[in-house]
C-alpha cells in the first residue's frame, strides 16, 4: 500500500495517524526526543559524547544478555547502562577527563555482550534491532513505558538542575563551592543511561548522536543562555523525529525511519555551521571587534 503527500499538513498527518504503529511513533518519538534534547545539552556542556557513544553500545550488550537470558531487552539494556555509567562516574571525578575509565568500561561490556550473543543459540534478532533502532515497532505498552522513564528523568533533571549546570560549566569553581562533584557526576551519568535506553528505540545505539548530541551543538551555536539552548536542543530533536517519521511514511520505500531522522539533524548542523562559516568570512573577527569598539568610542579616543 502506498501512499501520497498532499502538502497539506492536516491532511497527511490524519492519513499518518489513522495507523496505530504511527500513532506510537510520533508519541514516543517526541517523547524521547524531548528528553534526549534536554539531556544532550549537558553532554555536550559537559563533553561527554564519548561516553554516549559508549553507554550506547553497552546498552547494546545488555539488551544480549536479556535476550540469552529469555527477558525483555529493553530490562537489559537499562541495567547495562545504568550499571556502565555508574563504573564511568565512580572510576573518572572529572567529567573533562574521564576517557580512560569510559574506555575500559566499554572494553569490559563489550566483551560480555560478544560472549552473551556467542552462548546464545537463537537468531538475537531484538539485541541486533537495538543496534538501528525500531521506532515503527513500538507498542502502545512501550509508548506508556517510554512516558513513565522520562517523567523520572525530567523530573530528577529539574530537582538538579541549577548545581548541574555550575556544575558543567565550571567543574574546579564548583568543586572550590563546596558543591558534591562526585554524586553529581553519578547523578547525571544515570540520567544519560535512562534517556539512552528509551532513546535507543527510535534512533539505535549506532546512532544515538544524532538525538543525544547533533540537537544540542546546534542549540550551543545558536544561543548562549542555557535556558534558550536547552529549548532549541529540544526543540531540534523533536522537529527531526517528526520529519524523519514521514519522510520514512510516505516515501513508499523500505528505508529506516531512524536514517531520515539522522539525515534531517545532520542537515541542520550543517547549515548552522555554514551560515556561522560565511558569517565570519564576511565579517572576520577582528573586523567586528572593530566595529564595536567604535560604537563604543564614536569620538575616536
């Protein structure tokens, strides 16, 4: 069955949603991509894309060992990420610094994944389905479970919020305050590994960045107020969720939804990155600092 954009946006959302697989998606994309939006902003003021990149492929060797041990991969996926994010937070204080230690976690997690998948003697085609992620295969129970650990993580977010954000922007002055860097540290590190988990339904862990990451370094190019990133961030996820979703509805093609939504964010960076590149080849710094120092100092002294 196919079907044909009209460009009519009301019209080609009631054709999407009278579907109940798509229904699922838009719900529990927007949901992960909110939350993946917000969360992503501290990864990046953090610097810890590394370590979304391997909390992602740790999840990927849980979601194994559920599956060789006869559980729902998703139990698995949450107990591996949360368990590698809190060895990465205890084994590395600084966020800045913390490559090694992520890097060892990762090795060990790995090599238990290859075992789990090597023991087990059925076809894991869930575990591999964690690698690109199944957003058209949600359930409504997986929208209700998505729902359920995101409220948890926005609102343990909010209740850390403001010493978070001290935190991440200056690691040695918050320390100097007094400020508990080590049950900070952990107390993101978990949070990253829940909106990993559920993020990985829509995107994979092979292309968690592209909601993790890719949103919120367009927000940090476009805005300084922190507020106003975490908006944007937000903001951009959701808005490639959204288009990648029907791009992938109604292009009547077997292409994954999760490529489209991966297109649609990297498409954006890179236009901000341009408009910033041509931005300052027009007006080179030097020529803008010019300029305001002689709206400063019109006189000239």
């Amino acid at each position: 069955m196919t079907f044909d954009i009209s460009w009519n946006p009301v019209t080609d959302l009631r054709v999407m949603w009278q579907f109940e697989f798509m229904r699922n998606a838009f719900e529990a994309g927007t949901i992960i991509a909110i939350v993946a939006g917000i969360i992503g902003y501290f990864v990046v003021l953090r610097r810890s894309a590394f370590a979304t990149h391997a909390l992602g492929h740790v999840g990927f060797s849980g979601a194994a060992g559920a599956v060789f041990l006869g559980v729902n991969p998703v139990f698995g996926l949450l107990a591996f990420t949360m368990s590698g994010a809190t060895g990465m937070a205890l084994l590395g204080r600084r966020a800045a610094t913390r490559d090694i230690e992520i890097g060892t976690v990762l090795a060990f997690m790995l090599g238990l994944g290859l075992l789990f998948l090597s023991l087990y003697k059925g076809f894991a085609t869930e575990a591999y389905g964690i690698l690109f992620g199944e957003v058209l295969g949600i359930s409504t129970a997986g929208v209700v479970f998505t729902l359920e650990a995101s409220v948890v993580v926005l609102v343990a977010t909010l209740a850390v919020y403001r010493r978070l954000l001290f935190a991440s922007l200056d690691e040695e002055v918050a320390e100097a305050k007094g400020l508990p860097m080590l049950a900070l540290g952990l107390v993101f590190m978990l949070l990253l590994a829940v909106a990993i988990s559920i993020a990985v339904q829509v995107i994979g862990v092979l292309l968690i960045f592209a909601l993790m990451v890719t949103p919120a370094a367009i927000a940090v190019r476009v805005t300084r107020s922190p507020l106003g990133a975490i908006v944007v961030s937000a903001l951009v996820a959701v808005f490639s969720v959204w288009l990648g979703l029907s791009v992938a509805f109604f292009i009547n093609k077997p292409y994954p939804a999760s490529f489209f939504i991966v297109s649609t964010s990297f498409v954006i960076y890179v236009t901000v990155r341009t408009v910033a590149a041509l931005r300052d080849w027009l007006l080179p710094r030097g020529g803008r600092d010019e300029h305001t120092r002689a709206a400063a100092d019109p006189g000239g002294t």
